[in-house]
C-alpha cells in the first residue's frame, strides 16, 4: 500500500476527478443539444430527452452540494471534539465563536499549534481560509476529502 505524500499549504488541495468534470460535461452538451433539437423541431420525444437531461444535471449538482454540506458538518464536529481535548481552558469558549471557514482551516494546524494558531484567530479577526492554512507550520494531513 503506497503511503500518501506529506501535505502543506502547496500541495493540500483536493481536485475534483476528471470523470467528473467529463461527466458534468456530456451532461452539460447533452443539454444544449436537446434544447436546440426543441427549438428546431419540437416534440414530445425532445422535450422529454431535455427534461431528462436538465434533470440528471440537477441532481449531480444537488449530490455534490449535499455531499459537501455533511463532509463540512463532520468537519465541524470532529474538531470541535479536537478543539475541547486541546485547548486550554480560557480558548474553550471560543470556540463557538468560530465559523465554519475558521474551522475547516484550522483542522490542517497540528495538534501542537493548533492553540496559538486559533488564538491569533481569534485576535486578529481572520475569516480567509488561505490566511489561516498559510500560518500552519507543522501541518495536519487530510487526505479523506469529498
């Protein structure tokens, strides 16, 4: 089993597969040519067939935004749990102060920087995810992403 390369700032990006991209794609093309095939010779048969296409558009996007709003709720969760079992006592209730944007950057911070990675979050009001992960230094890999 090949071990995954250490992650950083530069490197920690998840792309989206190819075959998605392509698939979205054909969907996409599918789309525009039953709507000109509708307006050149419209029928029951190519309404449909653009119904169909609208339709399974529709919800690729509705899976993928589902998918990303519970991958973000189990991110929420589990470093708020992380956050309780690491941070000193007076950071604690600050935690809730925390959006969801300050969360997901602060779980690529280690364990050991994760404290004064979010006090300074705090202090400094910092909302931008890349401002956040730029100030990691000993970084928290997270390849298990949607």
């Amino acid at each position: 089993m090949s071990q995954e390369p250490m992650q950083s700032y530069s490197n920690h990006v998840r792309r989206v597969p190819l075959g998605y991209w392509a698939a979205c794609l054909s969907l996409l093309f599918g789309a525009l040519g039953f709507a000109w095939l509708v307006a050149r010779q419209p029928s029951l048969a190519t309404a449909s067939a653009l119904l169909v296409a609208l339709g399974a558009g529709g919800a690729a996007w509705y899976a993928r935004i589902n998918a990303l709003r519970v991958q973000d709720r189990v991110i929420r969760l589990e470093e708020r749990i992380r956050l309780e079992r690491l941070l000193p006592p007076d950071l604690r209730g600050r935690i809730p102060e925390l959006t969801m944007s300050q969360i997901a950057a602060l779980r690529f911070a280690s364990d050991g920087e994760v404290a004064e990675l979010l006090r300074q979050t705090v202090a400094e009001n910092l909302h931008d995810r890349r401002a956040i992960k730029q100030r990691i230094k000993s970084w928290r890999a997270d390849w298990m992403r949607v």
